[in-house]
C-alpha cells in the first residue's frame, strides 16, 4: 500500500506517537477523523507551551523565526536554509533528513560553524520522551549538514519566585543531554524506517491497550481502544497496577470475575467483593470512630486554584497553586441549617491577600474544618502563610483541626461498586446521597481553573464573565454542601 501523500517525512511529535503506540500513528495518518478532538484540558497544556516557548526565545536577542504554516514544509525548509547562513539564532528552524522532519525550539550558532540544540519545554523535569525527542532532531539536523555541538532541555525551574517583571534566565533551568540523546541516536534510523512500514499498512497493528494508553502522554485513543472494557472492569480497582494488566491478559474483564485465589490486597478484595454482589460495604464502627472526631461547629471548606508555569504575580512559585476562590459552609450545631460563604476573586490582581484576609475573617477558632482529600487545602494554606505573614497563625489553627472528609472512603469504611476504586468525592456523592454534578456548566476543577483564567484575562464580553463566574460559585457551593450530604448519609448509616 503506498504511503500517503501527506507523509513527506516524520515529525517530531508523530514520531513520538509512534514510540508510544504503532497503532496511534496509523491512526494519525490513515484515519485521522477518527480520533477525538483535542480536549480543553490538553490544548491548556500546548496553549501554555507556546507561551513558555515564546518568553526563551527572548533570551536569545537577534534570533530569526521560521513562522509560517505548519503544514508548508517545502516553504520551511527553504527559509532555514537561508537564515542559518546568517549565523543568527534560528527559531523553529526546519530541517528533513532519513524519514525525519523537525523544527528546533532554538538552533544557536557557536562559532564559525556549529550548533547549539537548544529545546524548550513547560515541564519542571527533563524525561526520557524529551530525550527521545532530542535524539530525533539531531539525528535530522546531523543529517541535513548541522554540526551540533550540543543538546539541551530548557525547562521550568520551580524553585524560582517571581519578584517584580519575569526573569527567564532564573525561571529556566538548562540541563545539557548530549551523552543521552546519541546512546539512542542509532536506534532513530530503523525506527523511522519501522514506523513508515506501519503507516503504509493496509490496516492498523494490533496493538493491546496497555501502560503506554497514559505514559508518557495521554493517548487520544483512549475511548476508542478501551471501549471493550464493562464499567466495573478490573482496571478500575483501586490501585491495581501490574496486576490489572496481567487479569486483562487472562482475558477477564469484569471485577466480580477475579478468581478468588488471585492476589490481591484487602481493600482490593472488598472492591471485588462489592462488584461481586452490587451492594455497598459498611464498616459501621470505622465510620462511628470518625464521626467522634467531629466537633461542631463544623467549617465544610473547598479551594479553587490555578498554576501557570509563569508566575503571573510577585512572591508565587511557577505552578504553584493560587487560590482565587473558596467555599466555606458553616454548621454551628447538628440538625442546623448550614451558612453559606464564598469568595471568588475579580479583577486582574493577585487574589491571595483578599482570599486570606476573607477566609481568615470568616472561620472561628473552634470546630472541626472538614475538607475533602484535606492534604490539598492543607498544600494551600501552608504556601499562603509562607507568603504572608500575617496568616501564619490561622494556618496553625486551621491545620490543627482540619479533618479528611475523604477518609472513610479511603479505607473503605464505606465503598459502593458504583464508585468503580475512586474515593473522589464525585463518585462517592452520587453513590452515597443520591446527588451529583451533572447539569453543571462547570463539573471539576480543571475546567473551573481554565474557565475562571480566560474570563479573567482573556477578552471575554462582561455577559458572558458574569455568567461564567456564575457557574463558578454554583459549582464550588456544590463541593462544600455535597460534603454535608456526604456527611448526613454516613451518621444515618449508624444511627
């Protein structure tokens, strides 16, 4: 079968499909309509490269960017050609060589006539795919008549706090890869050779699902190769592992099917169990031992947050989680009716002053504060008092009572098949007081984080903010009050 006339060579990112998964990179180029679209979620993740990619750049003064359409490869390669003469930095500078086609982050001239192979990534660590990645390119440059030098990760250093304008030789840690990317390079030119075989294949290899579906990446094929799998299949069990893989390739799928002398640990068997029978597990006494700790009035207290791999405000960390609004339901004795607090930040400024200075005004000093998976809030609370001062106290009083609401789902005091192994409060809801998210506008914290930073500093009519910010609090009122649903469900177990 000849290859399609869109394969002039491989780029970098679809040789990485291919490392991951021979049957992805058919897809890429024999079926591409079929694979789902890029998620919000995943297209934050590039929108957020470009940005870290665009502020390296800027310490390379004088540098020449390729640009152009990124399907033009003809056009690319012609006005490398011609900017490398000049002995400049070269932008995204594309060259082909052997099946392959890349475009460097940063070519550095050193010299009369080497390179420095110079790429960026919004990661805070080098990885084996980055080194792969790097293998491909200079195994292309090399070959197109480069002599590179060398070959670095520039990548986000976390240790950096921001203090007045960004400084990108302090937020970028390089680490010179050189030695690890040629002990791969000799395996570039049979893999290349190898993928372009499966690219002309008839039909898509068939590979199994496996590790690879979610490492290094997430494959976008996830729903259309998993789509075998019944609900309560035997990956969902909490913290399966190798495990799961080797029931999958027994050929059993369904939890309740697990053999009863395969190894497993209790808190497994009592997930196999439930699936087995379909009816909750109830540890009475555990759940009567954490209801003890409770002391009223009880602080139901929720956090949303955001991290940019640029700090956008003085004295925070890149990625480091920025509170802009939290949810504070109070109930000052059983049986009463809870009050409801929110704070939800508005303008461009940093919000942590105002968060802490709303929160700590709110929160009394006796009672339990009830979180859900509380090791969040508690990485919150602690980085705001490192910032300020101010809040260093509160933060003792707030750690000192704080309570895992999660807890007894955790240890399984409580566990419904319906859960399918997940403790999160968004399956446990549903499962345990009959409520959910569904309806929402805005259902979990990665899309309330995107959604509150381009309403915020994006140019979004004032409708559409207002109603946006709207779903927000609607959303975040709904973590704190499902943990009073959570919690009235489990004291009617033991009553």
């Amino acid at each position: 079968m000849p290859l399609p006339d869109t394969v002039p060579s491989l780029s970098k990112s679809r040789y990485l499909d291919g490392l991951k998964c021979e049957k992805l990179l058919w897809y890429q180029y024999n079926a591409k309509e079929e694979i789902p679209p890029v998620d919000a979620a995943t297209q934050a993740i590039f929108d957020q490269g470009h940005e870290v990619g665009a502020l390296a750049r800027s310490l390379f003064p004088g540098g020449i960017e390729i640009g152009g359409d990124y399907r033009d490869y003809e056009g690319a390669l012609r006005k490398t050609a011609e900017a490398v003469k000049l002995r400049r930095p070269v932008f995204e500078g594309a060259f082909s060589h052997g099946g392959g086609f890349a475009r460097a982050d940063v070519l550095v001239p050193v010299g009369r006539s080497r390179w420095d192979l110079i790429e960026v990534k919004s990661s805070t660590e080098v990885k084996d795919v980055h080194v792969e990645d790097i293998a491909l390119q200079k195994f292309v440059y090399a070959g197109a008549g480069l002599d590179i030098r060398r070959c670095e990760l520039m990548y986000i250093d976390t240790s950096y706090v921001r203090r007045g304008d960004v400084d990108p030789l302090k937020l970028f840690a390089r680490t010179d890869v050189t030695a690890d990317a040629d002990a791969i390079l000799p395996e570039v030119a049979p893999r290349l050779a190898r993928m372009m075989d499966v690219i002309g294949l008839r039909k898509f290899p068939p590979v199994p699902i496996g590790p690879q579906c979610h490492a290094p990446y997430d494959c976008p094929m996830v729903d259309i190769c998993w789509d075998f799998l019944p609900a309560r299949n035997v990956l969902r069990i909490a913290r399966i592992g190798a495990k799961g893989w080797e029931l999958l390739g027994r050929g059993i799928l369904e939890a309740a099917n697990i053999p009863g002398d395969f190894r497993l640990s209790g808190l497994q068997k009592i997930q196999v169990d439930a699936a087995r029978t379909g009816k909750p597990r109830v540890d009475r006494a555990a759940i009567r031992e954490f209801l003890s700790e409770l002391e009223y009035p009880l602080w139901f207290l929720d956090f949303e947050t955001f991290g940019t791999a640029i700090p956008l405000f003085d004295e925070s960390n890149p990625y480091e989680n920025i509170p802009f609004q939290f949810s504070l339901h109070v109930v000052r004795k059983e049986g009463a009716k809870p009050e409801h607090h929110g704070f939800l930040a508005e303008g461009k400024e940093d919000p942590r002053p105002a968060l802490v200075d709303s929160l700590s005004g709110l929160i009394g000093e006796r009672g339990s504060v009830i979180a859900y998976h509380s090791s969040f809030e508690k990485s919150v609370i602690k980085k705001l008092s490192e910032h300020f001062p101010r809040f260093r106290k509160f933060r003792e009083s707030l750690e000192a009572r704080m309570i895992d609401l999660e807890e007894p789902f955790r240890s399984l005091a409580w566990y419904h098949p319906d859960q399918e192994g997940s403790s999160s409060i968004k399956a446990v809801l549903p499962a345990l007081a009959g409520k959910s998210y569904e309806g929402l506008a805005i259902a979990e914290g990665g899309t309330a984080s995107r959604e509150f930073l381009r309403v915020t500093y994006g140019e979004v009519p004032a409708a559409e903010r207002e109603m946006t910010r709207r779903q927000l609090e609607e959303y975040c009122a709904l973590d704190t009050s499902g943990m009073i649903s959570v919690l009235d469900a489990l004291r009617s177990l033991v009553r």
